[in-house]
C-alpha cells in the first residue's frame, strides 16, 4: 500500500523533529548555494506554481529555487489559465498532478488549497493563503537560528495585524517551544481558532497585549506586516487610522532584548508599520530573511519528494 502524500498547508503539518530536519537540511543547502557547488537531487522533477494573488518574493524564490535543484517549473496564474474561467479546483488538481511533480499554491482561502490537495496525486506547498503563511514562518525561524542559535525558550513579539503572519507564528510557538506575545489594534485580534493547535498537547504559546511596547519588552525578536494585506485595500484608511500607534519604532526595539532582531516579511512601507530607522538599521535581518525563504524552500520541495533520506548528500 502506497504511502498517504504529504503536504505543507500549514506550519502544524509537521513535527518538531521534521522541523530540526529541515532547518540543518536548509544550512546545508544554503552553503552549497554560496560556495557555488551543484546540488541536482530533483532533477527532471517539475514543480507547477499557481499564483491567485499577485507574488514577487514567492514566485522568485521558488522558480529560482527548483531551478537550483535540478528540476523545472511551470507558472500559471488565474488569468492565463482556467482556473479564471470557473474551472472546479477539484479538476484542475486531478489534472495538473498527472503532469507534474510538485504543486506550489498562492491563493485566498485555506479552503481552497485544501481542496486541491484532497484531489492531488503530488504534494501541495502552501505559498500564502489568507489564513496561513507557513513558508515565510520556516524562512524567519530559519534566519533567527542562523544569527542567535535555537528559538525553543525565546520570546517573539508580533507587532501588527492578527493575520496570516500571526496564525502562522502562534503554530510555530506551540510546536518548537518558544512564547509568542500578541499586540493588535482592538478589532484586529488574532484568530483563537486558526492560531492554536488542537489535540496535540502543545497547549498556547502566545499571550494578547494591549500595548505594543509591553509586547516588545525582553523580546528576542520584534517582527511585523504590512497593516493592509492583499485582498483588503478597501479597508486601507480604516487601517492606517486604527494601527496608528502600532508602528514599530525604536522605542520599541530599545524595550527589547539588547541583540533583539527585526523581521519583516515584505513589503515594507516605511513609516507606517516599521520605521526606516528600525527596518535599514543594524539590528535588522530583513534581507537575509527574504533570501532564505529560498534555501528553506529548497529543503522542503526536497523533502517533500525525497524525504530524509538525501541527508548525507
């Protein structure tokens, strides 16, 4: 009996120990990268991306990264395909994954990629849906680990929006042991539902707070978003008047850690969410973080595919 597929649709898809896999798999990866060293194991493998939303980082770091593997990528978007012509998910999944290796999805809602998974014969990566954003989270751990070492015991402060960010971080926080402090505009919280993992005995990481400098106070990390994600512009000023005071500042990192790091996803809009003076300062890791969102992808097409047992190679 064949094994069940495995997919990535949110960050509580996998175990710690799978986790420590992939960050030591992406450490591995990443040098080969910068000593210019061939690393071919997904050759002829073919990697679909389906962007519903509009992409940069995403779509950069995946077609570039399954190039570096070996493989070869197909990109389609809903409109040049039919996916913007009413095509049932259901029939697009059990088509495309008759000829391809490997499905990487940006869309709406988690509904979406999900019913596309039930339907695929290959793996289903989630690039960013509305309610989870676990790529980017494995790309920040990563980046976190690379500069201060293991994140089991440390503090995170998420400054901003309850978001997909925010969900995504809090699964992160249950499964590898480290607190999670909250700060949002009220009528912005984070979902309780989406963010805290069921059944596990993990229990909540993350604590609520009302006031954004309290949050950042002894944090090892300060990260934050944009204040509008896609798919809500309509609410931009509504937005910008309600997050006013959840600007990070340097106010905020000088209430952190003494060797806190700052985060961004990207975009950044400076002077809104994060200042110039926080996000092109010394103790900002924004730049690293966006290029590793290749190398942990890297390691996790890997997986997906091969499983561990590449390690020694």
């Amino acid at each position: 009996m064949a094994a069940p597929i495995k997919h990535y649709l949110q960050f509580a898809d996998f175990t710690a120990d799978e986790y420590a896999y992939l960050f030591e798999r992406a450490a591995l990866i990443k040098r080969k990268f910068k000593q210019y060293e061939k690393h071919h194991p997904l050759s002829d493998r073919t990697l679909a991306m389906i962007f519903e939303k509009a992409s940069t980082r995403t779509r950069v770091s995946f077609e570039a990264g399954m190039y570096q593997l070996g493989g070869s990528v197909v990109n389609l978007t809903s409109a040049g395909s039919q996916l913007g012509r009413a095509e049932p998910i259901e029939d697009t999944a059990r088509v495309i994954s008759r000829m391809v290796d490997i499905v990487m999805i940006r869309t709406f809602e988690q509904a979406r990629i999900e019913q596309f998974a039930a339907h695929s014969r290959v793996p289903v990566i989630n690039g960013l849906t509305n309610e989870y954003h676990p790529c980017q989270i494995l790309a920040d751990i990563f980046t976190f680990i690379e500069h201060r070492g293991p994140i089991q015991g440390k503090t995170v402060a998420w400054i901003g929006d309850g978001n997909n960010m925010a969900n995504t971080w809090a699964q992160a926080a249950a499964l590898l042991g480290f607190t999670l402090r909250v700060s949002t505009p009220r009528g912005y919280e984070v979902d309780t539902q989406l963010a805290t993992l069921d059944g596990d005995g993990a229990g909540k990481r993350w604590q609520n707070f009302a006031n954004p400098r309290k949050a950042c106070e002894g944090a090892d990390l300060v990260t934050t978003d944009v204040w509008t994600s896609m798919g809500y512009e309509a609410e931009n000023e509504a937005r910008r008047q309600a997050f006013a005071d959840w600007c990070v500042d340097a106010d905020m990192m000088r209430a952190a850690q003494p060797d806190a790091l700052f985060m961004h996803c990207l975009p950044a809009h400076r002077g809104e969410e994060v200042t110039a003076e926080v996000i092109d300062g010394p103790q900002s890791v924004v730049w690293d973080e966006a290029e590793n969102r290749m190398h942990v992808q890297k390691a996790l097409m890997e997986y997906l595919l091969l499983g561990p047992s590449v390690m020694a190679r």
